[in-house]
C-alpha cells in the first residue's frame, strides 16, 4: 500500500468516524425526546388536553355566531324590473316576485278597508291585521297599505285612476 492510499483510507476512516458520532448524537436526542414525551403522555388524562379544548371551544362559538347571523338582501334579484325598462310592464315584472303589489284598496258596504294584493302571481284580498308572505299589515286607509315583515316596514301608496 502506497502513502496516497494509506493517506485516503485514514481520511475515510476519519469521515466515517465523524459520521458515527454524529448519528449516536442525534439518536440520543430522539430518544430523550421520545422519552420525555411519553413520561407527559403518562401523566395526563384522557380528554385533558387544555390546547385543544380551547381550540374546539372557540370553533364552537364561531360556529354558533355564524349559524345566528341572518342574510337579508337590499335588492331583490327576481325584480326584472331592474334589468328591463319597458313601460307600461313594470307593474307585471314585480308580480312573480316574492314582493307583495297592491293593486287597489276599497271600503265595503260594511265599512271594512280592504287590499287586493298581489303575490307571487296570486291575488289576495285582505284587511287590516291580515298576514301575507311573512308579515302582516298593520295600517290600512283607502290610500296606503303599510307592511311589515321582519322587523321592517314599507310602505304602499295606491294612487286611484
């Protein structure tokens, strides 16, 4: 064997030794960690981990608050109205709409305040206190209609022809 030979396998040798000793180092440090965490796992119970039940609690309550949260549309989208301008049709665009149209409001013989109201392509005639799609009318007078349907009013105003 030649010195350069003899010089390439000590530096191999050397290399490898570094190599064993740096592979029982980091097999150490697992080990300890491996231990250290299966001493904690001994020592709680079931169902105690205090992380993780924070986490769910907090999912929880966001969940809760989203399910609470109601969605309510400024504009209907079924209004044609909106999209199309033909005159003379606007009254017909609202008509399929989950929006009630009143027609025409008249007094009876007996002195009770009625509305033909439209909804949903079906006409209803109904009186003061009545409730129609949700709400209820709770003013009637021979010139508006006041309607109220989830906390909110609208008004309609019936203009004689």
């Amino acid at each position: 064997m030649n010195l350069k030979q003899k010089l390439f396998w000590n530096i191999l040798t050397g290399i490898s030794a570094l190599i064993i000793v740096y592979m029982v180092y980091s097999t150490y440090t697992l080990n300890d960690q491996l231990s250290k965490f299966e001493s904690k796992l001994a020592r709680e119970e079931a169902g105690s981990d205090t992380e993780l039940r924070d986490m769910i609690e907090e999912l929880e309550v966001n969940y809760s608050s989203r399910t609470n949260t109601k969605f309510k549309m400024n504009m209907d989208p079924t209004n044609l109205g909106r999209a199309l301008a033909i005159e003379g049709l606007e009254d017909y665009y609202m008509s399929g709409s989950g929006k009630i149209h009143v027609d025409f409001i008249w007094t009876n013989k007996k002195n009770i305040t009625k509305a033909a109201i439209q909804y949903k392509r079906k006409m209803h005639f109904l009186t003061k206190g009545d409730t129609l799609a949700g709400g209820k009318i709770i003013e009637l007078s021979p010139t508006k209609l006041i309607f109220e349907k989830d906390g909110e009013s609208s008004e309609h105003v019936v203009v004689s022809q």
